[in-house]
C-alpha cells in the first residue's frame, strides 16, 4: 500500500524559510532523538525528534542539523556513519556520503567528527540558536563547545554573547500544515477511520479491552502506519470516564458502553479520533439521550470553524448546547442563563474542547491564550486541529442511577480551509444509526 510521501525538496524548502528568519551571523542547533533503553540491552521503538525530522525528514539517532546564517545560508549535517559491523546487528545505516545526495545538504560529518567540528561552526558567531533544555545531553554538549571557544581568545576564537530558542520558530512553521502533510493526514485518518469501524464490528460482550486494541494496532500496522500516535485508550463501562485510562484490560460487560480514543501515526504524522458505543451494538435510552447530547455539540463547535475564528468562540457554543441540553436531561438543575454564564456544564465537560494536531498528538503552536485561560488564536488555513467535547458521569456522582457509570467522548481531525474547514475523518462512524448499522453486520 502506497501513502503519501513528503518530496525532499520539501524539507529544504523548510530550512531555507527557518534560516530566513534567524539574526545574521547565527547558527542554530537541532539534535535528533537517542534510543532509550526499555530494559538492560533492549530499546523502545525509535521515534524521531519532530522538530529535528520537521526540518530534515532523516530518522537516524544521535544526528545533528546545524543551520549557519552568514554571508550565505548552509544547512549541515552530523550523522552515523556506515559500519557494516553494527549494520549487521542492528539495520542499514544512510551514512554520510549518502545522506548528503538524498537529503540535499550542503555538508555532512560523521558523529566521529563532531566535537572537532561543531565549536567552528560556532565560532564568531553572534547568535547560537537552539532549544535549552531539551536534551540534557545535548545541553552538556554545547556548553562544552562554547567553553573551548570562550578560552580560546588568543587563537582568535569568540563565543556567541546571545543564545535564543529555536522552538518558538519552529512552532510556528509546523503550526500551517502544507498541501503535502495534509495528504498524508487524510491518510492517517483513514487508515485511523478503518481501525474504528473494525473495532465495532469485532466488539461484544465477553471480551477484553486488549483485544478490541490488538484489532486497532492490526489496522493500523497492515494499512502502512506502524505504530499508534499514541497509547489507545479502550475503556469499557465505567472506564470510559477515566481521561486517559490505557490499562486496557478488563471484561467487556453486555449493556455498557465502550470509549475508544485511537489514532495512527503515519510518516510521522497522527490521527486521534474517539468514538463511544455500545458493547451489546444497540444504545440504550440514556446513553442515546447522553450521545445525541455530545454529537449536537461537536457538529455545532465543528460548524462554525473557519478562518478568524478560534477556540474560545468554539467552547462558548458548546457550553451553550451542553448545558441545555444536561438541563433538560436533568443532569443540571437551575435558571439556564446562569448556568451558561458559570460554564456549570463543566462539571461534567471535565477537559479541553480540542487541540492542534500534527507531527505531535497534542501538537506545537500558540493558543494566544489570555487572564481568564481563553483561547484567542485565529484560526488559518492550514492549520489541523482535534474537536472532542464529552461528557462523564462517574459512578458516585449524585444523579439518578440511570447516568452513573456513563462517559461519552467523540473526537474528530479538522483542517481550516480558506472558506470554512474539511473534516478529515471521514470513514470512522458517528451517528447513532450507523454505529448501529455497522454493529449489526
């Protein structure tokens, strides 16, 4: 199965915009991931560094990016070099030679070269550029480096007397997606969409959570996407009201509901898509009442999405929709203005209506919040973003027996378009009727 692939000449394009807006006389630092050790001789599943892949598309450990703005721009970088030794035990290394011609850098080293080489770069430098912090490793590393050059005055060596952070750049550029990575999030949250539907058609009493995820991860990994975005929440019954519960491991019970919040991760790009139904594939009377409730808001918060809008504007409808719409169930009792005006829907709205999305799950960029935490960035064409209002009603929660128990969350991708917004998750089934549909076979 072929997905989208992200040209190249892409990722150069996206150094060249980053080297543009860097001070002149600078150089900036991006460091790749390391491998971290799971246990004694084992690793975790790599997993690049966003912002350093971002910029290089290149998904080799312990490398480095070094962008130099001087009199010209030149984009460098520091990587493995081949070793047909350790290539044997442990996969194919790109290496220098090869990673300059299909990466389109101007210059490669080796990771050998790197303490005598690195402290040149910097040199003479009035800004250094990178993100403190981050890698503490990485932090010794270049502290070790501006030491050399601090004590070298007499052989005419010369620190940088500004450091600056890189994140705040690179956020706002992975912020508006291009045509390309919108692609390939269409196909993450299609492969994400097929994943849900399966795990409604595969659901029934007596099973386990764990297995209504191994039927997501199976998706996911034989549509092209290997691995999850992040660790999918199954939460059955009661579960479901626990934000992020992943212990996914308990007994699917026939009259409750099942809260599943799953996304792939696709060239590095996620999906995170949930979806609430019934165990037994029919909602009973309140967990319809409670879905209708949840579904009105989102497809009113989804609605009024379009540039200049922004989040705040999208949490005031939904507080609108639930707290009448909890009034009327009897879940909220009082004078409806005043209930609006003290959000009291968040008693049970128990976390944010949505978040940017990209490379990372919860992704980079400002929310340009203010004093009362309100969320006041205008939205732009390009930019992805979750929409996921929900409802949870704990089992000690003082309502009729007929709520407790009961959590309903449903999560869509949306892109803002240049006249209103493209809901990226097409295929996962969301009404009532076509859950049911699905279910009954």
């Amino acid at each position: 199965m072929k997905h989208t692939k992200i040209d190249v000449s892409e990722f150069v394009a996206r150094r060249e915009k980053l080297l543009a807006q860097m001070p002149d006389n600078s150089v900036a630092l991006i460091p790749a991931n390391k491998e971290v050790t799971r246990s004694r001789d084992t690793e975790f599943l790599f997993c690049q560094d966003k912002d350093f892949y971002y910029l290089t598309g290149f998904h080799e450990p312990d490398a480095l990016l070094v962008l130099v703005k001087g009199d010209e721009f030149e984009s460098v970088l520091f990587c493995r070099d081949k070793d047909p030794e350790q290539e044997v035990w442990h996969g194919r290394r790109v290496g220098a030679e090869k990673a300059q011609t299909d990466y389109a850098f101007d210059l490669t080293y080796t990771l050998d070269e790197l303490e005598q080489v690195l402290p040149m770069y910097i040199n003479a430098k009035q800004t250094l550029l990178f993100a403190q912090g981050a890698q503490d490793e990485f932090d010794r590393l270049v502290f070790a480096c501006l030491d050399v050059l601090r004590g070298g005055a007499k052989q005419g060596l010369s620190a940088p007397n500004t450091i600056v952070d890189t994140r705040n750049m690179i956020d706002e550029m992975r912020l508006i997606k291009s045509d390309a990575e919108i692609q390939v999030m269409r196909e993450a949250n299609v492969i994400s969409g097929n994943a849900h539907k399966r795990a409604m058609e595969f659901t029934k009493q007596g099973v386990f959570e764990y297995q209504v995820e191994a039927e997501i991860l199976h998706e996911f990994a034989s549509s092209g996407a290997r691995t999850a975005a992040y660790g999918s929440i199954v939460g059955g019954g009661e579960n479901a009201t626990i934000l992020h519960y992943t212990d996914n491991d308990e007994v699917l019970i026939d009259d409750d509901l099942l809260l599943i919040d799953a996304g792939a991760e696709l060239a590095g790009y996620a999906a995170d898509i949930t979806r609430t139904f019934p165990v037994n594939g029919k909602f009973n009377t309140e967990q319809a009442a409670l879905y209708n409730l949840v579904l009105k808001s989102q497809m009113a918060a989804i609605a009024a999405i379009k540039p200049g809008a922004n989040f705040a504007e999208l949490n005031d409808i939904v507080n609108v929709v639930l707290t009448e719409g909890l009034l009327e169930l009897g879940l909220l009792e009082g004078d409806l203005d005043s209930l609006i005006e003290d959000k009291a829907c968040k008693k049970y709205f128990i976390h944010g209506l949505g978040h940017w999305l990209g490379l990372d799950v919860h992704d980079v960029g400002d929310y340009h919040m203010d004093e009362n935490r309100r969320q006041l960035r205008s939205f732009e064409p390009g930019m992805v973003m979750t929409i996921e209002p929900g409802l949870y009603i704990d089992s000690d929660a003082a309502v009729d027996d007929k709520w407790q128990g009961l959590g309903v969350r449903i999560e869509d991708n949306i892109l803002v378009t240049d006249t209103g917004y493209e809901n990226l998750t097409v295929n996962a089934p969301k009404t009532i009727s076509d859950i049911e549909a699905v279910m009954k076979g």
